[in-house]
C-alpha cells in the first residue's frame, strides 16, 4: 500500500511522501487563487470552491482567507454552508459538513494528528481520521474539532470550545474540553440572546 492510500486508512504514514506531496501542493495552488479573489469577485470564489472541495453544495460561501491543507480536496461541504474568516481546515482525510452549518472566525477542524511517541513523531509520521458535522450546527468563534470527532445536527458548539469527543443532536456544548451544557429547547425558540424575544415573524 502507497503512503497515498494511507491518508484515509487512520494508518501511520509519511505526509512528506513524494507522491503525496505533488498532489498536495497543485491542491494548494488553487487555494492561493481563492484567497486572492477580490471582495467583488463572488462568481469566482463559487467556481473556485467547487473546483477545490470534494463536495460544495448551492449556497456555500466561505470569507477569505481559508486555510486548508489539502485546499478542501477531502472536504465535503452540503447546501448553504457558511464560514466566517480564518477557517483552518486540516483535510488530510475527509471532513463532512451538512447542511446550514455555520462557522464563527478562527474555527478550526482537524482531521489530521501525530502519535504521542516522540519517536514515531521524529520520524514525522501522521495519521487521519475523518470528521463530521451534522446539519444545522453552529461551530463559535475560535472553536476548535479534534479527528474522529462527529457533532450531531442542530448542535452549538461555544466560541473558544475544543472538542475533543462526540457531540450529540440538539445540545449546547461549550468548553475546553468541550462539554453539554443543555439541549436546545422551547425557551430557544422565544428568546435569542438574554431577556431579547425572538420576533415571531422570524418562525412564520
């Protein structure tokens, strides 16, 4: 097996193979041309993100400058995702997003690790394991997924949390490491922020 197919296997592997490496850098080429697109340039960064990713949904808009490792090669966005500034998406592997999911500045998603062993990580091994994110999902500011982690839809994640493990549907989760705080409820759907009520004309 090449150091290639290990990339999705979650078996150690060389990330600086030659193989792996002149794949990785033509990702990064169009990368570079996304992040410099002009703010005007809206047709562009369309075309270009869905040249990039695996999968890039209707209504997907991503604000410059992303980073990526692989340039979402391994990043499978659904419909109407939406990421503020300086998402670092670390897409060794695969990274699945579902629909309407959002993204607060400064969130990072790695799909990417290296052994504990100070041995193994001199030899500059690697291994990936995907993660996901369920539809709906809010990700904060500054918040930060660990590999292999899968967050359920409908979930908030507080700005700054580091997640660590799974997350299930329709909870708040918030901290370092990452935790449930509560589920998402009826009180949600009358107030947004404090004593503020929700107008209800938003929930026609």
């Amino acid at each position: 097996m090449s150091e290639r197919d290990k990339l999705h296997t979650g078996e150690l592997y060389d990330p600086a193979d030659p193989e792996v490496m002149a794949e990785q850098i033509m990702c990064l080429e169009r990368l570079y041309d996304y992040n410099a697109t002009r703010p005007s340039e809206t047709y562009k960064r369309e075309m270009l993100l869905r040249a990039m990713f695996a999968e890039a949904g209707e209504g997907c808009y991503v604000e410059p400058p992303l980073r990526a490792n692989w340039g979402g090669h391994h990043v499978h966005f659904g419909n109407n995702v939406y990421a503020n500034f300086n998402l670092t998406l670390v897409d060794d592997t695969h990274i699945y997003v579902g629909d309407n999911v959002m993204f607060g500045p400064n969130v990072t998603v790695a799909a990417a690790a290296h052994p504990v062993d100070p041995e193994l990580r001199r030899r500059g091994l690697q291994y990936n394991m995907p993660v996901r994110i369920g539809a709906n999902a809010w990700i904060g500011a500054g918040a930060i997924i660990l590999p292999g982690v899968t967050i359920g839809e409908n979930a908030v994640i507080g700005a700054g949390s580091v997640v660590t493990r799974d997350i299930p549907a329709n909870v708040v989760a918030v901290g370092d490491p990452c935790r449930v705080m509560r589920e998402v409820g009826e009180r949600d759907r009358e107030y947004y922020f404090g004593d503020r009520r929700v107008d209800k004309s938003f929930l026609q």
